[in-house]
C-alpha cells in the first residue's frame, strides 16, 4: 500500500469521525428537546403525548382524504347512467 492511499484513508477516516461526532453529539440535546420548559408543571407528560396523538391521527386523516381526492374516490362516478345523489 502506498504512503498517498495510506495519507488518503486515514484523512477520511478524520473526516469521518469528525462529522460523526458533530451531528451526533454536541448539540443533539438542543435539537431533541428544543423547548425545554414544555415539561414543566403547567403541562404534563400525558397532556403531551395525548396532543402529539391527536396531531399524529389528524394528519393521517388528512392525508387519507387527499388521497381520495387525488384518485377521485371522493365522489360518485360520472359514468353510472343511474342517477346518483352528490
């Protein structure tokens, strides 16, 4: 192996690590928790977890309707030579 690819691995091997310790440590408690105060005694862990559910199935719901606005599943075929009430 020669001295310019042993030069090559180890300088990314540097970079490597470097950026592994940047994104993965340092400031990871800011990005986690970015209201601290939100924790307190004015608004408790299960008041949390319950909004954050609430907010998890609206946008599931939400997402299931554009769905079926997208493939036109919201509303009676046009072709039925029925008639049909909308």
């Amino acid at each position: 192996m020669s001295s310019r690819s042993r030069r090559v691995g180890t300088v990314t091997a540097v970079v490597a690590l470097g950026l592994g310790l940047t994104f993965g440590g340092g400031c990871a408690h800011n990005r986690m928790n970015p209201t601290p105060g939100v924790s307190s005694l004015g608004v408790s862990k299960e008041y949390s977890r319950n909004k954050f559910a609430t907010m998890v199935n609206t946008n599931l719901r939400a997402a299931r309707n554009d769905g079926a606005r997208f493939w036109l599943l919201d509303r009676p075929s046009r072709l039925n030579p029925h008639p049909a009430p909308y």
